[in-house]
C-alpha cells in the first residue's frame, strides 16, 4: 500500500469522524450519520490494504 492511500483513507476517516462529532453538538442527524459512513468507510479501506500488504 502506498503512503498516498494510507494517507487518503486516514483522512477521510478523520473527516467522518470530524463530520459525526459536528452532528452531535449541532443535533443534525443526517451529518452525524454522513459522518459515522465516512468513517467506516476508511476504516474499511485501512484493513483491506492491511490485508493487501500481509499477502505481498
């Protein structure tokens, strides 16, 4: 995995993350959520080049 993805999927996890903590103080239901799917989805990006990189 390059630094670039690695760097990419952490970022869009801090956003997500960033995204759902603004949802909470605000009470805006849809960004908490935009932001919790956000931060799954970097999650889940991080593990399958986790996985990609013990099969190299």
């Amino acid at each position: 995995m390059s630094g670039i993805d690695k760097a990419k999927n952490k970022a869009q996890e801090l956003s997500g993350e960033g995204k759902e903590r603004l949802g909470e103080a605000t009470g805006d239901r849809d960004l908490q959520a935009e932001g919790a799917s956000d931060k799954a989805a970097g999650n889940l990006k991080q593990a399958g080049e986790k996985v990609k990189d013990v099969f190299k």
